[in-house]
C-alpha cells in the first residue's frame, strides 16, 4: 500500500500510521459498544463507546480506501500496470491468506463460543445474549445454531464451510485487492502526468464548477450509494453481496487517485480544511441528535453520514499538510510496519478481551488493560519476529529485507512459541482457568447456570433447562415464589445466584451471596469454591455453613474430561 520511496509524502505517511494505530482503540472500543457487532462483547456497555465509534466508524475506513487510492497512482508511475498488478499479489493477498490461515479460526471460535455468528449470510445470535440487542435493533435477530464444539474439532471445518468461514478485519484487505484490479483501468488512466498546470489552476472554474464546490462535489454520489443502497446492504462484507459498501469504498478510491493525479484539486482541499472542520461538525452534531432520539428522519441521517465523512477527510487532509511532518525514523518505521500491524491488531485485542471482560472490574479498567496490552503484543509481535525474519516480512505484505536489522540472535523457537501462542489463545481463554466464570451444569444436568460478573461481584442465570415445560405445556414459572407478584417468572433467564464477592481478592472461594431455588421458593445464603477449573462446590445454607448442603457444578464441554478423571 506504499509507493516508491522517491515519490513519499511525509503527510501521507503520517495519516496512514494515524489510520493504524487508531485501529487499538477503535476496536477496543467495539467490545463496550450497544451496537453490533464484535466478536466480544462486554456484559456492561457504554453510550461513550458508541459516540467514539460511530465518529470514526465514519471517516476511519474510507480514509484507508483514500489512502490506497493516491498511493495506487505513485506506484503505478514508478512501476508500470504489470509490476503494479504482482505488488498487489504480494503485498495484499498474501497477507490476506497468511492472516485467514492463522488468526481467523480463533478468531471465529471465540466468536461462536460468544453466541454470536456472523457469516456471509448474516448475524446470528444465540437466544442467551439476543436481549442484550434490544436497545439497537428493535427488530429480532435470526438465532444461531448451538455451538459447543473444542477448537480441534472445530478448526478443519472453519475452511470445509462457507458458513463457519470469515476474513475478521483482513476484509479490508480482501476488498482493496479486489477494488485495486476491477479498477486497475481506471486508476491507470488517472495516474497518466496531466499537462502542465498553470501557476494560478486553483482559482480558474472545473469545467463551470468553482473551485470549493469540486471539493465538496464528492458528497453527491457518496449520499446517494448511502441513501439507495445502504438500507438494502448494511454491510456484511462478504464482497460478493455488500454492494453499498463496494461502491462507497470505490468512490474513495478513485477520490484519492484524483487527489494524487491533480496537484490543483489537491491544493484546493488543502485550501478548505477549516470550512470542511465547521462542516463536519455541524453534521456530527445533527447525527448525534439522531443517537440520542431526536432527528427521526432515517434519509437525513444516511445522508449526513456521507457529508460527515467526506468533511472530515478534507480536514484531516488539510491539516495534515500544515503540520509539515518531517522525515524520521520514527515515522519510516511505523509507516513500514502499516500492513503488518493492521493484520496483528485484532488477534492481539480478541484474545486479550475474551479473557478480561469476564474479570469483575469496571468499564473503564478494562479498556485500559485490553488497549495497553493489545497494542504492546502487537508491537513486540511486529519488531521481534515480524520485522527481522524474512519469510515472516513475505508473509504480512513487507518489503524484501535488504540487510539484517540486528545481529542474528533470533532462533526458530522464539517464532514457534509465537504462533502457537496465538493459535491456541482462543481455546486456552475460554477455559477460563481458575475462573467460576462460563456456563454450568447444575442439578445433575437438569439446567445450564451462566456465571457472569455483575458489577463487582458475582451472579448466576438459568439459560437452559432439560425439561422448561410443566405438566400442562406451559413453560416454567416461579410458582412456588414466597411473593404473588412474582410467581409469573419464567424460570428459563432467572437470576438464581446472587451478590458473591470474592475471598479476600481472590477469584477461588466467593461468599456473602445468595442462591435462589425455584423448586421450593427458599432463597439460600450461598459460597462458592472452585475444585479446579472444570469443577466448582456451591454450598447453600441458613445462617451458619454447616446448616447447609454442597452440591458440584461441572463445566459444560469439559463433561468428558472430568468423567475420565
């Protein structure tokens, strides 16, 4: 996605690492955001992250598709349409493989063991968290099928089944491969050198259209894909079917390769930064109203999506003409490691979450720790292995490596333990070690308690049961509730566990709850320890421990594994 080194724009570059490295908070910000979808998602969400990611989630993308499109025109000046075509090979496409062959099954899985599924047909949710949607889509969601599968059996049938298959993040690199040659013609004719343009091009007419209103042209056909073609295609990105977003993604592709070939337009949008700031305010502002319930209009809303969008690229472009960036190491160095990062950005943060938002700490302690964390393992990723091993550099679309960065320390282990580690996280999280977190089975397999955190401490519900119907075909209810108005409960989706605080800071014995049981209507004070990480007491008494019974949970899915010992 770089162009020859005599033809780098310090500007460029510098967007282009903002674009990265935004990446960390952006989705880190997804695991707490209302709307779907990530493939983690925290118990407790945050409006805050919703008004972050739907400001970047409009201008974020179509700036990387921008980007691509102006460097598209200096490489093919420098190169040629044939050598062109072979960077796009390597640099896009082999990234797009390596990444879908080593980070999306456990990418997937974790996303499936969530209760969630998004495939090229659509998203599904398991009827568990499908309440946790109703604040932001109204409308059901499709149900998915049951999963509860181990990674090794699930992972041959992750490339075997369109249905399980998915390309996470790396869509973006599949969609600009694919963008970069249907449009190979078009970029090719744009990247032709223009004559010579006149000293005083910014202030003579386009064609009858004044210079400001060229730079603001660009809003017309990027409002109609998103008013005529968005309510039909939200956006799956399976590329075969997500037409509004092929289009919108191709108009701020060609957008960019117009700004490279043209100096005159380029000087133009440079011209506007501070109208096109005021402007995308004003238009953010409207959009926020509609976030919180003001503006009804679903075409007003669609509409100034584009105008926010659009705004704010011609202010960062602007902007960043200004700022004057100089060359440095600093920025040769993050600007190179652009592809790598964006591949190792997303298994760094879903493996760190899957682990963290299941700890019963606040919002905001968890952003913290899934930001830092993710964004150092990519980064240690990157500068240990990535960046000085040459077929790693192949593989996650870099350059040749012209001489050795350092002495020849590294060794073949360090690689192995690497790519194991990352291949093995997602099942090695979800067993939740030492954790009373997951979903069990109680009453000798009759119901199926999620143990989950609330707040700072500790509650369990019933989410599935053997038998959820009475003697008379009518789902279970909490007759025998001590409270009349209560006795109309369904059993299935009753919180039974209560209030556990853990022991001292440790997360082995929790006490000071209460468990609830449905078949007599007797509320329990309750403790809970943990035998291993498969198997937990519960003990149910009244006042003192000893007036009281224990009982075994036992995980679900480790059913075999604790049979055998």
């Amino acid at each position: 996605m770089t162009e020859p080194d005599t033809l780098r724009r310090n500007d460029i570059d510098a967007l282009r690492v903002l674009a990265t490295f935004l990446l960390f908070p952006f989705h880190v910000a997804m695991i707490f955001n209302p709307a779907p979808f990530y493939h983690v998602r925290n118990d407790e969400i945050s409006v805050l992250a919703l008004i972050f990611t739907g400001f970047v989630s409009l201008w974020h993308m179509p700036l990387f598709f921008l980007l691509a499109g102006w460097s598209a025109v200096t490489s093919l000046r420098g190169r040629g349409i044939a050598a062109f075509a072979r960077e796009r090979f390597t640099r896009l496409l082999v990234p797009l493989v390596v990444g879908c062959a080593l980070f999306a099954p456990a990418i997937k899985y974790i996303e499936l063991r969530g209760g969630q599924d998004l495939n090229h047909r659509g998203f599904f949710v398991s009827p568990e968290i499908a309440p946790t949607y109703a604040s932001v889509i109204p409308q059901a969601l499709p149900a998915m099928t049951p999963f509860d599968e181990r990674f090794v059996d699930f992972l041959p049938t992750f490339f075997t089944t369109l249905d399980r298959f998915t390309w996470s993040h790396l869509w973006f690199v599949a969609y600009l491969f694919t963008l970069s040659l249907v449009w190979l013609p078009a970029l090719a004719r744009v990247a032709r050198p223009p004559r010579d343009e006149a000293p005083d091009a910014r202030n003579r007419p386009h064609g009858g259209i004044t210079p400001t209103a060229l730079v603001y042209a660009p809003i017309l056909p990027l409002a109609l894909v998103q008013i005529f073609l968005r309510p039909y295609w939200p956006g799956v990105q399976n590329l075969y079917d997500d037409w509004a977003n092929v289009a919108y993604y191709s108009i701020f592709l060609l957008l960019g390769a117009a700004i490279a070939s043209r100096k005159s337009f380029e000087r133009v949008i440079h011209d506007e930064w501070r109208r096109a700031l005021v402007l995308s305010v004003f238009a953010l502002l409207v959009l926020l109203s509609a976030v919180l319930g003001v503006l009804k209009s679903e075409l007003i809303v669609l509409a100034l999506t584009a105008v926010a969008g659009w705004s704010f690229i011609v202010f960062l472009l602007g902007a960043a003409s200004r700022l004057r960036f100089r060359a440095s190491n600093a920025l040769a160095y993050a600007s190179e490691g652009s592809m790598p990062i964006y591949v190792l950005h997303q298994p760094a943060i879903v493996f760190l979450a899957v682990v963290v938002v299941r700890w019963p700490i606040g919002v905001a302690a968890k952003f913290a720790l899934i930001l830092v964390g993710s964004l150092a393992l990519a980064l240690v990723a990157y500068d240990l292995l990535v960046r000085r091993i040459r077929p790693l550099r192949f593989a996650l679309g870099m350059k040749p490596l012209v001489r050795p960065i350092r002495p020849r320390s590294r060794t073949s282990i360090a690689t192995t333990v690497f790519v194991l580690a990352l291949g093995s996280a997602a099942e090695a999280a979800t067993a939740s070690i030492e954790s009373p977190l997951g979903l069990w089975w109680a009453e000798g397999g009759a119901a199926q308690v999620r143990l989950e955190p609330c707040g700072h401490s500790l509650c369990g519900r019933v989410v599935w049961l053997r038998s959820p119907f009475d003697e008379n075909g009518c789902l279970l209810r909490d007759r025998h509730n001590g409270d009349p108005a209560l006795r109309a409960r369904d059993i299935l989706g009753l919180e039974i566990v209560r209030d556990l605080q853990a022991d001292d800071g440790e997360a082995v014995e929790w006490d000071g709850g209460t468990i609830y049981d449905p078949t007599t209507g007797f509320t329990y004070s309750c403790a809970l320890r943990l035998r291993d990480a498969n198997r937990l007491e519960i003990r149910g008494y009244l006042g003192l421990r000893l007036l009281g019974r224990t009982v075994t949970w036992t995980r679900v899915g480790s059913e075999e594994l604790v049979c055998r010992e």
